[in-house]
C-alpha cells in the first residue's frame, strides 16, 4: 500500500483545529492532530513545506520507520513545532493500519486493559460561591473527579477563570488584530487563598470527590513545596505543573517537602523531559498529550518506562486537542495498564460536527467505541464553513508590568 495523497486542513469550528489527512491508493483515510493552540500555522507550515512531500508514495504500514526517518532525519530534534507534527503523521498511520485490520486502535496496543476510561472535568469560578456551583454542574454532567480553579481576591483574570469577554483559558480574538490577553497575577496572594477555597470545596462535598488543581507553572520550587504542604489535609489527586518544569531537578526541592501528588507534561514534547522526573519518581502523573508528544507511538513508550517507577498516565485534554487527537488519547487510555485518569472539557457542538466521533462520555467516563481506526471523520464541508481565526493564547504579568509565567 502506498499514500497517494495528503493534506493539511485548518478549521476553527470555535477554536483553530489543524488535521492531517492521509490517503492512500486503496482509498483509506487516517487523520491526526497537529493543532499547536496559539502557534497553529508554524506546524501548517512545517508540515506542508517539510513533511507532506517525504510521505508522498512511502507505505503507511511503516509507522515506527516512518517516525524514526521524520526524527532523525530533520536533523533539528524535539520541539512542540517538530512533536506535533510528527504526532499528527504517527496518529493517521495507526488509523489507517487499524481501519485495514478493521479494528478499533485500542485493540492492536493490546486491547483493552479496563472497561472505561475514568476522566476528570472543569470547575471554575470568580470566587468559591460560584466554584462550588460549577463542580454541581460538572457533578450534574457526570464527572466524578474534578478540577478547581478560582480567582485571586484582588487579581482581576486568573488562568482557568472565566471573566466575562476575556476568557482566559480560551484565545480571544479582537477584530482582525489578534492580541493576546493580559492575566494578573501575585503568587502571595494565591498561595494564601487557595487553601480557603479547597476547605470550601471539602466542606461542602466531602472527603471522597477526588479534586485537583492546576498552578499553570506559576510558582517556584519552595512556593510549590509550601503549597504542597499547605493541601495535604484536603487531600488534592494532584497538584498539576507547580512549577516551571524545564529545570527537572527543581522536583526534587518540591517532593522532599510534601506528599501531596504531583502532576506535570503538558508542555513536554519527548520523554528527555522527562527522564530525572520519572528515574527519581519525582512526579506521579505523566501528562503529556498525543498530539504534542509524537503520537501514539511514542506517548506508549513513555507511559511503559513511567510503568516502572508507578508513574501513571494522564493525557492531556482541553478544548484545544482536537477531538481527533482526544480520540487517540482514549485509545491508548483503555490500552495501557498504568492508566492514571483522562483531562476532558469536551468540544462545541459545531467542533463535534465537523469531527464526528465514536467516542461516547457516560457517568464521568469515556470509551473509544468500536469503529474501525480511531473511530473520527472529518466533515471538509463543515470546517470549510468555519475558516481559520488568528488567535493567542494569554499573557500574564505581575502588578508592576512584569511578565510572569502562563
Ligand atoms: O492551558 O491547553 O490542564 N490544562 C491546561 C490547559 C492549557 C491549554 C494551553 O493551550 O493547563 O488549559
Ligand atoms: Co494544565
């Protein structure tokens, strides 16, 4: 079998989607995610110019060749530009080998090693009267396990806090000039009201809601190993990227401290971002996202060498994975035995029309269903209607100007 054909399509069906289709002579299509949220073209591109040409007449059979050659062969390593697109390559070709074996993907990394893949949702608020409402709500939709962010008395847009116009979490676009959002932010003040709103959040739902927090690498390692100290008694499932994480070792100041868990990767593109936080178990949740990562092919190898050190799988999953690359990570979640939990916010109802899926969410959990591939197909019409929209990604400074991290 050969590919005869591929292309690099970009939709905005309420947020930029980038998908690569791939097709070959017997008239099979796979599909993968490239959207890198904010930096969508610089993988259009790179993909285009870089990549489509070297796929060109190659056997899609060869996944693990293929994703050597495109490695190794760009010379240029790593990187979220490089990792997604090569993501979106290694994806298709698994759709393709499993739309030829006519299974669902899940079945050819081993079958499923559980019945359903336990996920974890959203809750928000400006302040804890309205958190507490939106974990009823979360509750009301069926998550078991949930994500609690709220605003900062005295800041004004706080990450994962919905304000109004500025959504912080989502790119906001203003006309044709695209800006990104200003955030504020004061560490002090954050690392004194977060505990307040966890005891909240307990007193009201009890010791069993399994809950986590996401710092958004805003702290450094003695703030995180305070606040991680701070949390033990309410008992988070973990604490998510409590610090910038390109320093490693900075894990090891943070776990001498506190016995809170720890979670970290979404910005990780190989498992050498990795290597000193799993060797020394410095970290519990590997969080890594297909689209970002490789692929299935290589998220798998990270997930068996975390197995070693009881590190588990968390895949990355906001809105900005696409719900081809959200498909992929369910494939692999039902897979893999050191399965930890899936992030899922869920798509817009225009997203999930122009990416019509097999994957079901039931009571909080979710399952790849059965169709062949990763179970998407991508509706060229729809996202054709919904053309591309430039849009950033947040900034977010101190109370004096200074650009702190997002
Ligand atoms: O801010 O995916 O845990 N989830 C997150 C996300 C990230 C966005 C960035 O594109 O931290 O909401
Ligand atoms: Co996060």
């Amino acid at each position: 079998m050969k590919i005869v054909d591929v292309e690099v399509l970009v939709t905005c069906p309420g947020r930029n989607f980038v998908t690569l289709k791939v097709t070959t002579d017997e008239g099979i299509t796979g599909l993968g995610d490239a959207t890198l949220n904010g930096r969508e073209q610089a993988v259009v591109a790179y993909l285009r110019e870089h990549v489509v040409p070297l796929l060109l007449g190659t056997d899609p059979h060869r996944i693990e060749d293929t994703w050597q050659s495109l490695y190794r062969g760009a010379y240029w390593r790593r990187g979220p530009v490089t990792m997604a697109a090569i993501a979106a390559v290694d994806v298709a070709l698994w759709d393709v080998k499993a739309k030829v074996a006519g299974l669902p993907l899940y079945q050819l990394l081993g079958g499923a090693s559980r019945e359903r893949v336990r996920t974890y949702g959203h809750a928000n608020g400006r302040d804890v009267p309205e958190l507490l409402d939106s974990v009823r709500q979360r509750q009301a939709e069926g998550y078991q396990a949930i994500r609690v962010q709220t605003g900062v008395p005295g800041l004004e847009k706080v990450y994962g806090v919905h304000t109004g116009e500025a959504i912080a979490h989502n790119p906001t676009r203003l006309d044709q000039r695209a800006v990104p959002v200003v955030e504020d932010w004061d560490t002090g003040a954050y690392l004194r009201h977060l505990p307040t709103v966890l005891e909240a959040v307990r007193h009201e739902f009890g010791p069993d809601l399994p809950l986590l927090h996401d710092a958004h690498h805003r702290l450094t390692p003695l703030q995180a190993a305070r606040l991680g100290k701070d949390v033990e008694r309410y008992d988070l499932f973990w604490l998510e990227d409590c610090t910038p994480a390109e320093n490693q070792e900075v894990f090891r100041v943070v776990r001498q401290h506190t016995t809170t868990p720890l979670a970290v990767g979404e910005v990780f593109n190989t498992v050498f971002d990795y290597q000193t936080l799993i060797t020394e178990q410095l970290i519990d949740y590997a969080r890594s996202a297909v689209t970002h990562f490789g692929g299935i092919s290589a998220l798998r190898k990270l997930f068996d060498f975390a197995a070693q050190y009881q590190v588990k799988s968390a895949v990355h999953g906001p809105e900005d994975i696409s719900p081809v690359g959200m498909a992929a990570a369910i494939h692999l979640d039902l897979a893999v035995h050191n399965f930890g939990i899936q992030e899922y916010s869920g798509h817009t109802d225009t997203t999930n029309e122009v990416f019509r899926h097999a994957y079901t969410f039931t009571d909080g959990h979710l399952h790849p269903g059965e169709a062949p591939g990763i179970g998407v197909e991508y509706d060229e019409e729809l996202a054709a209607a919904h053309p591309y929209d430039p849009a950033y990604l947040p900034v977010n400074r101190l109370a004096d100007g200074t650009v702190h991290d997002w």
